[in-house]
C-alpha cells in the first residue's frame, strides 16, 4: 500500500456499516491527503457510496472511527459534516428544478437583509462568481429546469464549492458533462487542490481517474483491498485489484437456442429535460431459450432499455420486432398481451402490493384468465397459484399468507410467478437478485436455467459480475446508453466487462 509523508486531513479507520442481511463495508479504512484527488474505486456494491454517505453525515456507521485534522470526529447529520468542512456533491442530481440557480445555490443558506428578508439581488451576485469559476456564463435568475443536464451538474458543483468546503465529495461528477464540460472541471478540481482544498472523487471512468487523481484506493466487497499514487499504477493493475482475479463456475446447461424471437433496432431515447439521450442507437436480438445478459455501471441505460420494451416510455425512436412482426402496441396491458413481462429493479415499490396475500400478488397482472362475466373461477385461480408455489419452490404456508410476512427471496419468487401466470414469451429482469440471500439467489439462478429450457426469451439485467458471468449465454455490456461490446459465454470475462462498461470521456450524450 502507499507509503508516503503526506498530510492525512481525513481518515476513516475501520468502518462497518450493516443494513439488514447485508454488510456494506467491513472494517474499510480510507485515508484522505490534503489537497489531492483521492479517488476510490470500486465494482458495484463495493461499497464506495456507503463510505461516502457516512463521510458526509448521510449515513451513521455501525462502528469503526472518523479523524479529521488528527481529532476524532463523531457528527451525524450533513450540516454538522458541512460544519467539519466536509461536503459532498451527488451523482443524482440535487437541485430545484422550479426555482433560479441562485436559490439553489443559496438553499438553506439565504443571504438575509435584515433577520427576516432574503436579499435575492446579492444571491444572484455571488452565485454569478462561482458560475464564473466554472465558465458557466447563464444569469442566476434562469429556472433550473431550463437548462441542459450538464450545466445542472456544473449548477450542483457551484452550490458545493460555495459552502466553502474544506473536503469535497465528488461522486461521478463527470456522469452528465460534454467533454468540454469535463475539461473546465478538470480545470476547477486543479485549482481547488492547489489552494489547499481536498478532493474525493469516485468515478467509473479509469481513463479519466488515471488524468486527474493523485492517489487512488480500491474497495471490494466492503472491505478495502489496496490503495496507490497513481503514478505508480496502470488500468490492468485497478481491473486486477477491483476484481481479484477471480474466476466463477457458469452454470452447467446443454440449452441450444432457437429462432430469433425478439430484435430491436436502434433504439433510442432522449432525455425529458435538456437534450440529449438515455440511449442511443442501440440494437441487439434474443433466441427463444436464451438468457440475454445486460450489464453497465449506473446510469449506462440498462433499466430505461426495459422500460421500452415494456411501452413505458412512447417516445422512444427504432424498432422492436417480435418474432417477425413489428411490436406497435403502446400501453404496459398491451405489451403484456404480446407476451412482454417485466420483474422490476424496485421490488417493495414495484414489485408487491404489500397489503395483498400471495395469491391475490401473483393473479393481479393476469386476472383476466379467471374472471368469467363478473365471477372469478376461485378452484382455476388456486390451482393455478398452488402449481407456480410447487414448481417456484416458493416457502410459504398456502396462497392466502400476507406477502409481507415472506423472506425477500420468496417475494421475488412469487413476483416471478405473477409475471409466469401472463404467459409471458420474453420475461424481462431487472436486477432479480438484489436484496436477496445467497440461497434464494441459487434458486433464481435455477429458476432462469429451467425457464429458459421450457423455450421463454430472458433478458437478465444485473450489476453484478459474477452473475454476468455465471448465467447468460451472451452479454451485451451497455455505457452511456449506447451498446459498448457484446460476449458469448465462452468469450466473458470480468477485464471485458471493466473495459466495456467504462466510459468514453469523447461521447457525448
């Protein structure tokens, strides 16, 4: 690891943080130089954003200790971190979209004449001097929600710069931003670091981490794996530390897919507000009994590509084409008709309705097939239910136990059972496995393999590695809503994924 004389401002030694059934960091350690870029990287669920919410008072951690300036620090909100002189800049962004840039730069912090009256015109002033620092050349008074996505990330920025921080959280501040954009915050980041200000900064971006960071530190499953100058490091040497070489039994199966069933055509969608695109001219196809992996880092589209396909979104420019024939229905209840089905990433918001039985969650989508006039055939709706309860291995009393009372694995069963009832051909899953134990994730993963024997398409969404290569028979990598690589199973390996996920800092969205 690093061994080096410089000031340490910040150090966090050995944090634990636990949530229920899952431990997010494991007696990680981060030590933080004054006035450099300290990046931390990590896989997905490595654990980065917990450490930094808990460096920034969003999150209280389980144990472990904070120093800052070599005294320990115990604050437990973000304004008693902004007080310590720590802040933090999100990657979602933060803002106001119906009010000016300068109240939002200002929120919480009004500049007053008087004890009562917020004095507006001296907001407008001093918000134009940091805009200024970026190059952001818009009058204050503009509406957020008039301007283009970059320029609100470069809005965020200026509200975090003008608390004055000492240490600065930038997490994926790039994420939104034209390489122009980039560049005038490489400029800014430079600047700050040479008046004495501290940067942490965590990115996906490896090019972009070895351009700007002085010193970077690699988590992995929530504990902390190693930390080196950049300097003395390349990319192969973050991608062997970020994934540790290891190597993952794929699932055994003697599946041949068949015909194209689905293919879609460059499919793209803009973005709601200021330009843009969540995906661009994206293609791909699927085989009746093939698993399709899609994997990308946050925000590379693998959710909204979904949503498409399920009608959710009826802007969306291409083409999708079901077994031959153009797919132009354009509501969910359509979608579902022509043999789509999605298990969302949400499982408690989107997946369940909690105060429903199991029964009535897993009929709800295709109530149709029991209704009879005005009557539901109660015996067909049971033994229906009772055959996916069998054939789902699903762990519960009978049909008519509360959802709520079940395990997180067996409610993602019974959501898989509701979507099977549909009679689905293509089943789509967004992150199937999230929140669930090692066993119930075993039974998902067996449940994908028979489906998938039984001749339904599977388009298996998952920030996970090692399920990308454990499950799919192909693996389109998706980053910055654009298609970046494709894999056989025999092809994938976790360099790949790392190469092709990573983010191209000369695309522009």
């Amino acid at each position: 690891m690093a061994n080096n004389h410089e000031d340490i401002i910040l150090e966090a030694q050995e944090i634990t943080k636990v949530y229920p059934g899952t431990v997010a960091l494991d007696k990680a350690s981060f030590k933080v130089r004054k006035g450099k870029v300290n990046v931390l990287i990590g896989e997905n669920g490595a654990g980065k954003s917990t450490m930094m919410k808990i460096i920034a008072g969003v999150e209280k951690r389980t144990s472990g200790t904070i120093i800052i300036d070599g005294e320990e620090v115990n604050y437990q909100t973000p304004n008693e971190a902004i007080a310590h002189g720590v802040g933090i800049i999100y990657q979602e962004l933060n803002l106001f979209p119906n009010l000016s840039i300068a109240e939002n730069i200002f929120m919480t912090r009004e500049l007053k004449k008087g004890r009562f009256t917020i004095d507006h015109k001296q907001q407008l002033i001093e918000a134009k001097k940091w805009l200024d620092e970026l190059q952001l050349y818009i009058d204050t008074a503009t509406l957020v929600q008039d301007l283009r996505v970059g320029q609100q990330q470069l809005v965020e920025i200026s509200k975090a710069l003008a608390q004055e921080a000492r240490i600065l959280i930038m997490d994926e501040p790039t994420s939104a931003l034209s390489e122009e954009e980039v560049q005038i915050l490489f400029t800014i980041i430079r600047k700050l670091t040479a008046e004495g200000v501290t940067i942490i900064y965590i990115s996906h971006r490896l090019e972009e981490v070895l351009h700007i960071g002085d010193y970077v530190t690699i988590l992995r499953d929530g504990k902390l794996i190693d930390e080196q100058r950049i300097e003395d490091i390349d990319i192969s040497w973050i991608i062997e530390k970020m994934t540790g070489g290891n190597t993952v039994e794929k699932i055994v199966t003697d599946r041949v897919p068949t015909e194209v069933i689905l293919e879609a055509e460059n499919i793209t969608l803009p973005k709601e507000h200021g330009g843009g695109y969540i995906l661009k001219d994206v293609s791909f196809s699927l085989r009746a009994g093939e698993i399709l992996g899609i994997y990308g880092l946050r925000g590379a589209g693998r959710t909204e590509l979904l949503e498409c396909l399920m009608g959710l979104h009826p802007e969306v420019e291409g083409v999708f084409t079901l077994a031959g024939e153009p797919v132009v229905s354009s509501s969910v209840s359509e979608r579902i008709q022509d043999g789509f089905v999605l298990i969302p990433e949400d499982r408690q918001r989107l997946g369940i309705f909690g105060n429903f039985n199991v029964r009535k969650n897993m009929t709800i989508s295709s109530l149709k097939r029991y209704v009879t006039k005005t009557i539901i055939d109660d015996k067909k709706e049971d033994d229906d239910v009772n055959g996916v309860i069998d054939d789902l291995r699903i762990k519960v009393p009978d049909s008519a136990t509360m959802i709520r009372s079940l395990s997180g694995g067996n409610q993602q069963k019974v959501i898989i059972g509701k979507s099977l009832l549909t009679k689905p051909r293509i089943l789509l899953m967004d992150e199937p496995t999230r929140g669930i134990d090692i066993g119930s994730k075993h039974d998902v993963f067996t449940i994908c393999e028979e489906l998938a024997q039984e001749g339904l398409g599977i388009i298996f969404v998952s920030s996970e590695m090692q399920e990308m290569l454990a499950i799919p028979d192909r693996v389109l990598v998706l980053a910055q809503g654009r298609a970046k690589g494709e894999f056989t199973r025999a092809e994938v390996t976790e360099e790949k994924l790392v190469h092709a996920s990573a983010i191209d800092l000369n695309v522009q969205m």
